[in-house]
C-alpha cells in the first residue's frame, strides 16, 4: 500500500518571514518607523534646496556690489551672472524632484494612516495607498516632471532674482561712469568690447523673454500650486 506523502514540517529556525502572521501592533510599529525614516529623508532633500536658494542669492547679491563697487566695472558682469543663476535654477529642480518622492510618500501615509488614527475613523481615504507605497519602493519613480520642478523653483524664488539682475544691469547703465542724459547713451553703453549694443540688448530680451514664458507657462499648465498641496493624490504622478 502506497502512503502520499504528508506535508513537510518546518522547524521554527527553518520558518521564513511570511510564515508568521503580521499582528496589528507589528504593523503600526513598522508604519511609524517608516514614516520616520522618509520624514527624515524628506527633510534632507529639503535642506538641499535651501542651500541651492542660498548659493543663488550670495551669487546675486555679491555681483551687484561687485559690480556697483567701482564706476570701472563692466556690466557685462550682471548679464553674465544670469548664466549662473539659470545653472542654480536647474541644479535645484534636480534636488526637488528628488525630494518630491519622499515628501510624497510621507503625505500619502499622513493621510491615509495618520489622517484616520487622529479622527478616529479607521477607513484610510484611498483604499490602495498601501499597494501604491509598496510599488513605489520597488520601482521609485519621479512624482514630477523636471519642467514642472523647474517651473516651481523659477516661480517662488529664482524670477526675483533674474528681476534683480535686470533692475541692476539698467541701473549700473544709467549711473556709471556717469549719469546718463538720454535713452541713447543708455544704449550706447550697452557695448561689449566688439559686440555693438543692438546685439547685447537683442541677446538680453531673447532671455527676458525666455524667462518670462517659462513663468507663464508654470502658471498656464498647471504648475502654480507647491509642494504643500496634496499632488502626490494624482495616481498619475506616481507614474512619471
């Protein structure tokens, strides 16, 4: 007579993870531990924007004194420094969508498993945000776009400063080496070496103008909200 064999027994040393049941206190003790751990990430990557922002600001405020230090300073300094900012600005949308994948995780289990412990009603608002957590760990992806990260940064902080750039490069136009007494010294004083004036202000308007449809398209497409208004709720974005 022929006996099927039986099911094999593992010793408890031989058991694996999924072997044992996950208790409702483990659960939580893992949750809060992996909301530390993202927070803390999150917080990094935040800290990296803020010392792009700097960098941009000592750069901007160390070339106008530099260049209104002395009536002998070229302005062409201030239309260079534009270059330099515009390397800052691309510098940190790189670190923002870096630190837009751990902020959105942190907001996905703020609200749907911080949100319905502190209300007391135990029903996490989207029934998936574990599984979504879950795919998002074994294949990160980007929750925005560099143009939109690039259209947050230029937005909030970095227009201002090519606004600075510019008051300031009219400015040092109109007051050194001497104050100017009509519109066409202004622009004869546009020169650069070799390069005629109609060159130099044709040069700085093709930015200007560059600038200023990067800001309105931000604005047009969508990209006006920030970091602080809940776009990790898109499922789309967790899949750019």
């Amino acid at each position: 007579m022929v006996t099927e064999p039986g099911p094999v027994k593992t010793s408890e040393s031989e058991a694996g993870f999924e072997d044992y049941p996950l208790t409702r206190q483990e659960y939580i003790s893992a949750m809060v531990h992996f909301y530390r751990g993202e927070m803390y990430r999150s917080q990094v990557w935040r800290t990296r924007l803020d010392t792009t922002t700097n960098w941009a600001v000592v750069t901007t405020a160390a070339v106008i004194s530099f260049t209104f230090g002395d009536p002998n300073h070229p302005h062409v300094l201030l239309l260079l420094s534009n270059l330099i900012i515009t390397v800052f600005l691309f510098h940190e949308a790189r670190r923002f969508r870096y630190f837009d994948v751990y902020r959105s995780r942190v907001r996905m289990l703020e609200e749907n498993f911080y949100l319905p412990m502190l209300t007391r009603q135990l029903v996490s608002p989207d029934r998936e945000w574990g599984k979504c957590v879950a795919e998002d760990l074994d294949r990160p992806s980007f929750k925005t776009s560099l143009f939109e990260a690039i259209g947050f940064r230029l937005s909030r902080n970095f227009v201002w400063m090519y606004f600075i750039l510019m008051i300031a490069w009219l400015m040092k136009l109109f007051i050194h080496p001497t104050q100017a007494a009509s519109v066409a010294e202004i622009f004869a004083r546009m020169a650069v070496g070799p390069i005629p004036p109609w060159m130099v202000l044709a040069g700085f308007s093709l930015f200007a103008g560059a600038i200023a449809a990067a800001v309105y398209a931000a604005a047009r497409y969508g990209v006006s909200e920030d970091e602080i208004r809940g776009l990790e709720r898109n499922r789309q974005r967790w899949r750019v």
